[in-house]
C-alpha cells in the first residue's frame, strides 16, 4: 500500500539499500521497535492478490492493477523478498491468505510453496527461486475484513465462515499445528458487529486459534479529551470479543479459548480525504505526519492491550513505514522516527514478561463519547528472567501534575533505574526529517521505600518508570 514498500522497506539504487535492495536505515530503525512478527500482505491489498504474481524471475514478473488502493503493482517485491526482509530484521512472518477473489486452493498452494522442503511442483519452485530451505511459516491470516463493504470479495458472516472453515481445514491436512487467524469484524461499529463473530466461530472454532479485531481513532474534529478517551473504546471492544468467544466456546463444547489478534490498530485520520496519483506505483497514500498526542493515544492503546495479553496474543500497529507508520522517510534520502514510535519501542523493549493487573485509583472526567475516564492510566510488566518491574503511565490531565502513588507489592526491595517521559510538548507538535523535538529525556528516579513511590507527572505524558531487583 503507497510508499510502505516500494520507497518504503525496500528501495534499490538508495545509498542506504544492501544487496536485496532493503533499506538499511529502515532496517536500523525497525531492529530499534523490536518488532517480533510483521504481517503481509495484508490489509485490503491481499483479497486481490495472486502471490504467485510476486515469485520467480523478477523481469518476468507481470504488473498489475491494484484495485484496493487504485495503484500500479509491479510484484518485483514478492513473498520471496518478504522472507529475505524478514530474516534480515530478525522478525517472524504473519502470513495473509487471499479469500476475496481467491479460496482454499491458493490459499494451499501458498503454503506448500512456504513451508514445503522439496519435492513437489511449488516447493521446488521456491527452491529454483533460491530459497532451499523451507521458510516454516506457522502464523497465517485467513483474509482481511471480509466483512467490509470495501473489501474486494467482501462477504456475508455465512460465506466468510464456510471458505475460512474449508481453507483452515486444508491448510491443517498439511500441518495441524499451524496457527490461524479467523476475520472478525473490521471494527467495533460494524452493523454486523457480534453477529459477525459468532456466526464465524460457530462454523471454524475447531479450526482456528485467534480471531481478527481491527481498530483505528481520529480526531478530525479536534476534541483531544474525546480522542485521549478512545482506548476505554478500545477496552470495550476487547471485553465484547472475549465475552463472545467464551460464548461460543460453551456453545461449541471445546475445552480451548480462542485468542484475539488485534492486527490492525493505530491513529489514523491526518490523510483522510488526500488526493493522489491513481494507477502509479507506490502513490502517496495515508502519509500521517504523527503529532504528539497522537503518541499519548498509541501509549494509552499499548496500556489497554497488556493489561488484556491474556487474551490478546497479537497485536500488529499498523502499518510499518510512510503508511500511517513509526517510521517515515523520503526516496534517496534520510529516514525518521514519528512521534508513535517511542511508545511502542519502549512497550516493546519493556513490556516483556508478565502483566501485572494494577488497582489504579484516580480522578475522572466525561467526555463526549465516554464517562469516568481515568485522569491517569497505567500497568505495570515483570519481567522474571532479567528481575526487572517496568510501570508504564500515561496522564490525561491536561493543566497541572499528577501524584501517582505507587505501591510495589511483592517488590518491596526493588530499586529505581530510570524514568523514560515523553512531555512538555504542544499537543499539535510533530517530527521531521529535519526536526525531531519529539523523543523521550532520561529521568533520575527515586529508589522506592518499603516498596512505595511517589512522583509528580506531567500533564499529557507518557512515562515509563523502571526498577530492578537486588537479585540479578
């Protein structure tokens, strides 16, 4: 989609791009994220796409018009490069498997093609491709938001719920321990929202291990209480899908939970609306310049999603590069961290481990679309392997500092490392090429006593406060 590959991740002829192509800079940035699996080729591109278009001799390769997003695709980066990128980062692929105008067999003959090791027609395609060995790909997509209007192949809970059944059935003839992602609603105000759900579960359950859940917020209309209040909406989504997997899991008998892969999330609203080039490859498309409130949102979201990760196992910010993205950069020259980027490099760096579920007492304040919003939310992880507690904490409050009061329970003899913030900053102030205000200072940070600490925190900030026991 737009420039998230093409003058995205991959640009040959850049200074920075190594052999494959691959943006280095890109690359750098990425490795900072800490990013443990990408997903592709998702979102709507994929209910169009033919993966074989994107294998083999790259000159050969056709171009294509690409419907979902009005663009010229050339398919010189294909699942080939996908894999090779990936390796290169050091991430895990999430693969996504067309079920608009494709179905179970190509949905099949993309994973014999993946994970085969040789010996047939399409793993020893891979192979004369160059790429020997197979590439073992466990997590797959079954779609994306087959239930959109949008979506190219678009489809009732009823037809969705019988190709997904058939494809997942097939796909696990070859291995039964894949993991798959059934499609659930394209977000929380679908007019099929619940219906969706359990009209597909109750048709694949057996079959699958997650389904989809999608959520983007705006503030077009400039309210920034309303917008910092969008993650109780997203809270609520969360409870909704749960409620209705344990729902159907009694329905069905099953001893196993279905999990949630909340695989598309992340502000988006700057570009609505944007012209651009149609039928040109890589336009520039949904090019969100990311402001600093925008960064206290993806914070809040990042809250919302650990203190629910036993449920939630996935969750993909979408997208990666110049696409609504962390990261942003400009053909033939430099690349950038957007204001989001912080929030999810240090969620991703510190938020490993166990979730601990707080009891978070705080003012409150309404909004226009939600009552009793937190004046400050946080969580905290322990991470057992390195000792090591992180409490992440976002302020709403907009004028004045907030005491937060800690009380460490269980980590009474834990001692302070540092204090990560992001603050200070207008509401409206974004990164550049040229110019990066936005990024986190370093802190000095008070060892707690008897396990209790207080701090004052900004208003609007994003704090990540780090202790570590006496142990390791």
């Amino acid at each position: 989609m737009g420039r998230a590959v093409y003058g995205g991740i991959y640009e040959p002829g850049h200074p920075k791009a190594d052999q494959n192509g691959f943006r280095t800079d890109v690359i750098d940035l990425t490795r900072e994220l800490g990013i443990s699996t990408v997903r592709y080729p998702g979102g709507n591109f994929v209910s169009g796409y033919n993966w074989r278009d994107g294998v083999g001799d790259r000159a050969k390769r056709p171009a294509r018009l690409e419907l979902a997003w009005a663009s010229l695709e050339s398919n010189e980066f294909g699942t080939d490069e996908f894999m090779a990128w990936c390796k290169a980062v050091g991430t895990e692929p999430m693969m996504a498997v067309n079920l608009g105008t494709a179905g179970p067999a190509q949905a099949a003959e993309l994973l014999e093609y993946c994970n085969h090791p040789g010996g047939t027609f399409l793993s020893d395609m891979r192979r004369e491709n160059g790429s020997p060995a197979p590439y073992n790909v466990k997590l797959w997509c079954l779609g994306n938001e087959m239930d959109g209007s949008w979506q190219i192949g678009g489809k009732t809970p009823y037809e969705y719920g019988r190709v997904a059944n058939e494809t997942a059935k097939l796909m696990k003839m070859y291995d039964p321990s894949l993991e798959l992602v059934l499609c659930g609603s394209s977000n929380s105000h679908m007019a099929t929202f619940g219906e969706w759900e359990s009209t597909v579960l109750e048709m694949a359950y057996d079959k699958v291990e997650y389904i989809s859940m999608h959520q983007y917020f705006g503030c077009a209309d400039g309210d920034s209480a309303n917008f910092l209040a969008k993650s109780v909406e997203l809270e609520e989504y969360i409870k909704a899908v749960i409620g209705i997997c344990d729902y159907m899991q009694v329905r069905k008998r099953n001893k196993r939970q279905i999990h949630l892969s909340l695989d598309e999330w992340n502000a988006w609203y700057h570009s609505h609306g944007a012209e651009f080039d149609k039928w040109t490859k890589a336009p520039r498309i949904l090019e969100d310049i990311y402001t600093f409130e925008d960064a206290l949102l993806v914070g809040l979201m990042l809250i919302t999603m650990l203190r629910h990760c036993d449920r939630l196992k996935i969750a993909c910010l979408a997208q990666l590069v110049n696409v609504i993205a962390p990261i942003m950069c400009e053909p033939g020259g430099v690349a950038w961290a957007q204001t989001i980027f912080y929030p999810f490099e240090h969620a991703s760096k510190y938020g490993r481990g166990k979730a601990l579920l707080p009891v978070i007492e705080s003012d409150k304040h309404d909004t226009k679309d939600v009552t009793d919003v937190n004046d400050v939310d946080a969580i905290s992880v322990y991470n057992e392997e390195k000792d090591e507690l992180t409490v992440f904490a976002v302020s709403r409050e907009r004028e004045k500092d907030t005491l937060l009061d800690i009380r460490l329970g269980g980590f009474e003899n834990f001692k302070a490392l540092e204090h990560l913030r992001l603050a200070g900053y207008d509401k409206k102030q974004v990164n550049s090429a040229t110019h990066g205000p936005v990024a986190p200072e370093k802190l000095s940070l008070k060892d707690p006593e008897g396990g209790c600490l207080e701090l004052n925190l900004a208003p609007l900030s994003w704090n990540v406060l780090r202790f570590k026991g006496e142990g390791k």
